[in-house]
C-alpha cells in the first residue's frame, strides 16, 4: 500500500517554506501561483512541468494547508512527516494498490463486496466508449472511508503506459475530529484501512496480514515540562539543525558527540 493522495495543515512554518521543504526533498521547483478560495499565498510544487501539489495559507487556522495528489505522493508525504512530525495534521489520505494481472478486476471486486458492510452503498460507473475502465465505488465522497476500484489502465490518460490489465483499490479518508487528524499524521497507508470495519476487513483479505482498527487517543499527548521547554526556547535552533543535518536521528549524534567531548575534556590527563 502506498498513499496516493496526503492533505492537511502544519503549524508553525508559512506555506513557502513547506512547499520548498517538499520540493527539495522530490528533488522538484517551487513556483509561486495565484489564490484558490479561502488559501493565500499559494505555492506549487512541481517535479519538472507536473504539478504534484500545492500549499497555501489558511487564514482561518492560520497554517500552512498542503495538498499533495499522485504518483510523487509517496515521496510528498513523507518529507512532511519527516519535517514536522508532530506539527501537521491530515484531513484526507488516500491509500491504494496496484495490480497488473488478467482478470484481477473482478477477484478484487469479489474480496471488496465480501467484506463490504450492508449499510454502505456501491455504486458502478460503465464507461459509454468503452475506453475508460470500468469503476466501482462504496460509498461516497463525504463518507468517512470512500472505496475506489478502478481499470487504472484503461483510463485514457493512462493508455499510452500500455497496460490494460493495471488496476486500482483505493481507500479514501477522511479523518473527522482533531484528534483523529493528529493521530492519522502517523499512520501508514495500510494503516489507514483500519478506519472502518469494512474496510479494515478488505485490506486483511487484500493484503494477507493483520490490520488494526484506528482508535485515535481520548486526550492529546501529553509532555514533561523541560520537554515542552527545551523544544519552544529552542525550537529555531533544531529547526536550523534539522536543515543542515537532515532528520533528529543526526542531531542526537551530533549531540552525543559533543557529550563526549565535554566528558573527555574533564577527564584527568595522564600526564598529570
């Protein structure tokens, strides 16, 4: 499973700072691009002339919103979680799977309408010139967990990939309240199956393993006091660490190295 789709707001940083913090880490450009409804400030990401998404300013909230969708989502969300772990939040994550075998539309049609709850709807969408691939959905897309199956390879901005028997399950949600959107910032594509029953039931039987349900925590996470100190008075130093050094797990040695130092310089000469 990877995630197709990665939305959401991070606090803290202004949307040009996270949309060149994601486009060096796609090894993309940056192009600033005009206001889209309530967002300001916009900035696209793009990996040579192809948008893969966009961050603007959400004065309501005051944050940076960012919404990443495609095949660099991937990549997109993983700098964002990497750069502000536990500063960001996700309103939609889509999680999905390729297959590229003969017939396997309807086996995986099979496995969904199987595990599908009976209170949710589907849906199929024949094409009427027969080159667009069939598409099923359950569902709907103000559900909290929307399912896509598609004929990914028949769509015709898909056909010159040459790959008729490609096809896509996709679980599209949408985490509610705000303690679901924090907790849906550390999930993993699988993972996000485990929003409902049906869904979590679809994804074992897809995948062969073991999901979880999503239970986000009753409370927000709670921090000692010189934890929650050190990381506000010196939150723009390990921010500008995190810039030259790449990820907390450098800055922990760079720490440990200089502890070393400050314990070898009061150790006692042996020449004393």
């Amino acid at each position: 499973m990877r995630f197709d789709a990665y939305a959401g707001n991070v606090s803290g940083s202004t949307p040009e700072e996270v949309a060149t913090m994601v486009a060096w880490g796609v090894s993309g450009r940056v192009e600033r691009v005009r206001p889209r409804g309530r967002y300001h400030d916009v900035f696209e990401v793009k990996d040579g002339a192809e948008p893969i998404g966009w961050v603007g300013h959400d004065h309501q909230l005051d944050t940076a919103y960012f919404e990443f969708k495609g095949q660099r989502t991937p990549d997109s969300s993983a700098s964002i979680r990497k750069h502000w772990a536990m500063k960001h939040t996700v309103s939609r994550l889509d999680s999905c799977e390729d297959y590229d075998e003969a017939d396997c539309y309807g086996r995986l049609l099979g496995i969904l309408d199987r595990a599908r709850d009976p209170r949710v709807k589907s849906k199929a969408i024949v094409p009427r010139t027969g080159d667009d691939g069939i598409t099923t959905y359950w569902g709907s897309p103000t559900s909290r967990v929307m399912v896509r199956l598609y004929e990914a390879g028949k769509m015709k901005e898909r056909l010159h990939y040459r790959r008729p028997n490609w096809v896509r399950v996709e679980a599209q949600v949408r985490p509610g309240k705000a303690l679901e959107k924090c907790a849906a910032a550390q999930i993993t594509p699988l993972e996000a199956w485990g929003f409902a029953g049906w869904t979590q039931r679809a994804a074992q039987a897809l995948t062969s393993v073991e999901v979880p349900r999503f239970a986000p925590p009753s409370v927000l996470p709670q921090f000692d006091r010189t934890t929650v100190y050190m990381a506000r008075a010196f939150r723009r130093h390990f921010e500008a660490m995190l810039e030259d050094l790449g990820d907390f797990e450098c800055i922990g040695r760079e720490i440990k190295a200089v502890w070393a130092a400050d314990d070898a310089a009061r150790m006692p000469s042996d020449n004393t």
